[in-house]
C-alpha cells in the first residue's frame, strides 16, 4: 500500500445488479435444443408473470377471450362432439383450450400430447403439456420432456416423436409456435419487448418494501478513523457488518471509509433522497404504459387496469372489446383452431371447430355507465 494514501474508501451496493437473461438457441450433444442462453428461459417467463401484478392480470384476461368460454358446440357432427369430450382424459377440450391459450400469450407456443387408439386409426385422447417442460431437438423428429430443466441428471428428459399423422404410434408431441422472425425452434411471447419494463415493476415494490423493512433510511456512510487497515482487513470488516446488518433487499448504498484520525478523513457532502412521490408516480406511468403497448392493450379497462382520467363507461367497454376481438383476440383463436383442426380431420370428421367468442358481463358494468 502506498506510503501516501491517507484514506482508502469502498462502495458496497445492495442493489441486485443481475441481468436478464438473454434468448438464444443452441444445439446441445444430448440432442436437444436450449431454450434461452441457460435453457430455462421459460422458467423466467412464468417469474415475470409472478411478479408483476399488471402483466399477470392481461396474460390471465387475454387467455380468457382467445379461450372464449369453450368451443362453439352446435351443428357438430358425433366424431367432433366425442373429440371434444375427450374422455380418457380428465381435461375435456375446453380445459385444453384455455391452457394452450395460456401457453400461448405466456411463451408464443403451446404443446399437446396426442395418444392413438390400438389400432391407430384415430386420435383417442389429447393431454395438454407445459410448454416450459418441452424441448426440441435439432432434426425436428423428437420432443425431450422433463419435469425439471434446472437439473436433468435427477430428472431424466423423455423423448416422444414429434406428432405425424402420415406415421401414427402410440404417443406423438405436437408443438406449435407463432412464426418470429429469428427464431427456428421455439415461440417468443409477444410481449417481449416488455421484459424490463415488467422486471422494472417488481424492483420498485421491492426498493419500497425494503424502504419499509428498514425504516425509511437513506443510504449510510460508515467512516472508521483508527487507521487504514490492508485489504483483507477491510473486506472482513465490511463482509461482518453485512452480516449484521443488511436487509434481504436493502435500499440505498453504504460506503464504508478508512482514515488515520477524524483530521485525515474526508469531508462528504450527503445527498439528500428525494421525499416527493412524484418519481414514482411518474415511473410508474411509464412501467404501465411500456407493459400496455407491449401487449398491445388499447383500453386498460378491459384488463382491470385502471388510469386516471380514463372512464370504464359501458358503451367505452364494449367498443374496446369489439376492437380488441377483431385485432387480438380472433387471430390467436385462429391459431388454436387451426391446430384442432387438424387433429379432428385425422379422426374423419368433417366438422370445423370453432372457439366462441368471448363475452364480457354486461351486469358488472352498467352501474358505471349511469
């Protein structure tokens, strides 16, 4: 250490600097495809959805209207009203529906099993599985499915073929994935372009609930006057008064100083944090307005959302609905449709299933509209 060092300071910063994860998509020598730079990029989807309040309320809402209350049951044929009632399963089409809509706004893909009666000529029954549970493999031939990504060795992946009407075994996976350009494997949710706008909603609850915690106190400056200890001395210091003394998310900063005696210690000016709650008012906002256009919400009040200077009127209620139906909502039925679809023309039918559409209660509402 040099002679004419008179104080020596360290930072320690309580913040969780830690970076999202980032999307990618690797081969791998087990054969299948990661999903994210870690292979758990799913399991980041469904924490975003945890810890936002305002993300979970429009991913919830939105798989309600694609679901749309079930399929559309009249003028089916009997193939088609059995198909729906998928009854070796405990989850009819219904169920199926919702959950593939889940998926769908959760992770742009949704993946459902399709198990073949004996003698293989129709489809007997359709499980629904998590798309977070799911891995392709590079030869799009195979599916790898595991109850736990995070540790492979003690769960082992099982491998089904990928579903394929033209060669029909006992067990197929059919996956579906919305096109994005830059993806070859899996599905990325349409708000993604959100992510840290919806990571920036769960920092600030946390930096208010640990302003709680902790009394409302501003950063700390700790000086020690005795001396400048060595390196390792001072790390130790500091790591026992962590120990002592830090929240689980504690707010603010401490700096910790190293003089030789109060007249060789340095002067600091604090700064002083702001009490006024119009920053957060603000940041707030703008989180809310950055998840909206993601999601591509143009009334919040269909999802609950409500905004100052906006009224929930009824007519205002509906027209927003009507809209959002016909830009949103019905291209996505579209999707799922067009899936199940499949699967019934395999069992002969040659009805076409449709989702109805989803329909908001009228009663609920009309008291504001007076």
């Amino acid at each position: 250490m040099e002679e004419n060092n008179k104080f020596q300071f360290h930072m320690f910063n309580m913040a969780d600097t830690s970076s999202l994860p980032i999307y990618v998509e690797r081969k791998t020598r087990q054969g299948w495809i990661t999903y994210g730079e870690n292979n758990l990029y799913p399991d980041l989807m469904i924490t975003l959805m945890n810890r936002s309040g305002k993300h979970n309320a429009i991913l919830k809402r939105k798989s309600s209207m694609i679901a749309g209350n079930g399929w559309n049951m009249e003028g089916l044929d009997g193939t088609a009203v059995n198909f729906l009632a998928n009854v070796y399963n405990e989850d009819n089409m219904n169920d199926i529906a919702y959950k593939a809509a889940f998926d769908l706004e959760i992770f742009g893909a949704f993946a459902i099993q399709i198990i073949y009666s004996k003698d293989k000529s129709k489809i007997a029954e359709i499980n629904f599985l998590p798309v977070n549970k799911i891995r392709l493999s590079e030869c799009n031939e195979y599916v790898y499915y595991c109850e736990d990504w995070s540790n492979t060795r003690k769960n082992t992946p099982t491998k089904y073929p990928i579903f394929d009407p033209k060669n029909p075994q006992g067990s197929q996976v059919l996956y579906y994935s919305e096109y994005r350009p830059g993806n070859e494997y899996y599905g990325i949710p349409n708000y993604i372009s959100a992510v840290n706008w919806i990571q920036l909603e769960y920092e600030v609850s946390q930096f208010h609930l640990s302003q709680v915690k902790n009394g409302f106190s501003p950063g700390m400056i700790i000086n020690f006057t005795s001396g400048i200890p060595s390196d390792e001395e001072m790390r130790d210091v500091i790591q026992q008064l962590k120990n002592d003394f830090q929240g689980a998310r504690n707010a603010g900063e401490v700096m910790f100083l190293f003089s030789e005696g109060l007249d060789q210690s340095a002067q600091i000016t604090p700064v002083q944090l702001n009490n006024s709650d119009e920053r957060f008012i603000q940041l707030n906002k703008e989180i809310t307005q950055g998840i909206l256009v993601a999601h591509e919400v143009t009334n919040p009040g269909l999802f609950g959302i409500s905004q100052e200077g906006e009224l929930g009127q009824k007519n205002i209620i509906l027209e927003s609905l009507e809209i959002f139906q016909s830009v949103y909502v019905a291209p996505k039925q579209k999707q799922i449709e067009k899936v199940f679809n499949r699967l019934l023309r395999f069992n002969g039918s040659q009805s076409v299933l449709e989702l109805n559409e989803y329909q908001i209660d009228i009663e609920k509402i009309e008291g504001e509209d007076e």
